[in-house]
C-alpha cells in the first residue's frame, strides 16, 4: 500500500514513527489537487501522560460538547468491546479539532499523513509484547506471550443519497511469530500467525464536518497508592500500550481520523443560488 501526499516540514527532533510516513505542521498549505481528493487523512497529537489530568480534560471536553460517544453501525461489535480494552471514540466537529486539542492540554508536535481511500488494512500503531508480561485483553488479565500487537484501519469515501459518508474500520490483532513446525525449507520465512483480538473490531460512518478521534480510557491511580502498598494499578490496557507507551516521552498519543469527499457533495444551496439568475420585473 503506498500513502502518498504527505506534507514536509515534520520537526527535526521528533520521535521516529516505526517506518510510516509522517507529515509536519498541519497548518501548512494544501495544494488544490489534494483538497479535492477523497480520502481519508491520519492526524497524531501528543498531549500530556499524566493520567488524572487527562481524565479530568477528557471529562470536560465532553462536558463542554466539544465532543459525544461514538455509537457503531453495522458491526457486530459495538463500540462497548473496544472500550474494554481500553480506547475511547468521540466524534468532533472539524471545526473545533484545534479547540479540542488545546482543551486535552495541547501538542507539541503535530504529525499528519494522507491515506486516501483504504480498501486493504493498514497498520496505524504497533507494539511488541514481552512473554510472561499482564495485560487486560477484552476487560480480562491475560497472559499472552511474546507477540506483536497492532491496531488496524481501513475505511473510504462513498456517496449516498443524500451527500457522501465515509467508513471507518478498526480491528486489533496479535502475531505469534514462533514457529510451531521445523521447516523442511530452512530458506522459507515463518509466518506469523494473526489472530483478531477478542471485541477488538468496529465499524463506523462519519457524516461530512466530522472527525473520529480514538484515545486511551486514562488508569487514574488510587488515592493513597503511594502509602499502601496493596493499592497497585492494574495490568495494561491495549489502549494503553498503543498510546501511551510508544509516544513522545510525558505524552500520550490521540489518533485522529478526517475525511475529504472531493466532488461527491452537492453543491451547497447558497452555491446553487449565487449562479441562478435573478427574477426579472412582474411581466416581463
């Protein structure tokens, strides 16, 4: 899969990304080709880690209808399983993103790249799991040995009668790379083997003017954590290792989704109006 278009400019001291193409300041200048292209783009901020105070900033932005739940459609798992393992989907209107992001304690750095349209799976974050390491899978402690997990998306623009809609898919996997067989070929790669997380997929629409922005549900830690011992935070969330554990030092990392649907919207009715010919005198 090739992601192309993405904008130079990236900061020199930002952390690398595992191979995907970034992108820089956001603010800089599309060209007009890419403004018209439908697709979708991938935005990363970088707010700050504390936990409590990015509960409490997440609490308020809701609060404040800077942004509400994500209900799934089509999916035979609702956004509650992916909840379980530790995320959480809001949809924002394009507007207020930069309101948003200053309201979750703003970002540093601001890397960005175009996708376009998504037919395949593409691999958004990544971690590798250490064996004999906790962590909660689906709400549940588990154990699950060496192994590579990665959150997933795929998604594109279509039209609908009314406009144009994009889909969103998002799926968590785990890769056992251990080879289970000696091979008869030693030149044969091993392959790994895939496996979905358990509740780890949904399904989304986003109407035009919105964005889909997925961060972690932060472990506020215990009052009195530090002076009684039997007061320990619990195993990792998957939310958790994607997005928090990989970012820039002291931040967590917010994944935000935006889409262009290029020439699948109706004109607007003011559009429409400007171009009609006025009314001529009664009579005439």
């Amino acid at each position: 899969m090739v992601l192309c278009g993405t904008v130079a400019g990236c900061a020199a001291d930002a952390a690398p990304s595992g191979g995907r193409p970034v992108a820089g300041d956001t603010g800089v200048e599309l060209p007009d080709a890419r403004r018209r292209a439908a697709g979708l783009e991938l935005t990363r901020w970088f707010v700050p880690i504390e936990p409590k105070e990015r509960n409490d900033a997440i609490t308020a932005a809701q609060q404040q209808g800077l942004m509400s739940a994500v209900a799934a459609t089509a999916s035979r798992d609702d956004t509650d399983a992916v909840a379980a393992s530790g995320f959480l989907l809001f949809r924002v209107e394009e507007s207020r993103l930069e309101e948003l992001k200053a309201a979750l304690g703003g970002s540093p750095q601001v890397r960005s790249v175009l996708l376009g349209a998504l037919p395949e799976w593409a691999d958004l974050e990544s971690v590798r799991l250490e064996a004999g390491r906790t962590i909660f899978f689906s709400g549940r402690p588990r154990i699950p040995g060496e192994s590579l997990l990665r959150l997933w998306m795929r998604g594109w623009c279509f039209p609908t009668v009314d406009g144009a809609r994009a889909r969103v898919d998002l799926r968590l996997t785990t890769e056992d790379r251990r080879q289970d067989r000696i091979a008869l070929d030693p030149t044969l790669a091993a392959r790994p083997r895939l496996r979905e997380v358990e509740g780890g997929r949904t399904i989304l629409e986003l109407a035009p003017g919105e964005a889909l922005v997925l961060l972690e549900k932060p472990v506020v830690p215990p009052e009195g954590t530090e002076s009684d011992p039997l007061a320990a935070l619990p195993p990792p969330t998957i939310a958790a290792l994607l997005l928090a554990e990989r970012a820039i030092p002291g931040r967590a990392t917010v994944l935000v989704v935006t889409a262009s649907f290029a020439d699948m919207l109706p004109p607007s009715a003011d559009a429409t109006s400007a171009h009609e010919p006025e009314a001529g005198p009664a009579g005439n």
